[in-house]
C-alpha cells in the first residue's frame, strides 16, 4: 500500500485522533503552502512519525495524484 493511501486509511479509520488531525493539518498545509509546526511530527508515536516523514517525501515526489485528490476532500470536509 503506498504512503497517501495508509494516510487515507488512517484519517477514515482513526478521524477523531490527534494524530489524524496532524495528518490532516500536515496535508492542507501542502495543498495550500501553508506554515506547519514541524513539532506537531515530533509528537507523534514512531510509526506515525514516520508515516509522516513518508508523505512528505511523496507529497515531493508528486506521485499519487488521485489519492492526494481523495484526501485532500477529506480534509476539507473534516475542517
């Protein structure tokens, strides 16, 4: 399963987890060249920190489009 799509599992599995609203402020600050506090990473458990470190190197990459697609609709409808 490629990095966006377990970011999307996430978000739809676990919405309401601190750790899905860093995901999700991760994300909208990408689509939308916003500021985001690097800390917030930081304070995620190892395997979502990596997960995170993952979709930024993706996210470069450009890769997935249809997927980033899908989340970012879920992070609008989430805000």
């Amino acid at each position: 399963m490629n990095t966006l799509k377990k970011v999307e599992k996430r978000l739809l599995k676990t919405p309401d987890e601190t750790a899905s609203q860093v995901f999700k402020d991760l994300i909208k600050a990408l689509y939308q060249n916003d500021p985001f506090n690097l800390a917030q990473i930081y304070e995620l458990d190892y395997e979502d920190f990596e997960l995170a470190l993952a979709v930024l190197k993706d996210w470069r990459l450009d890769r997935f489009t249809k997927t980033k697609e899908r989340l970012k609709e879920l992070v609008e409808v989430g805000m």
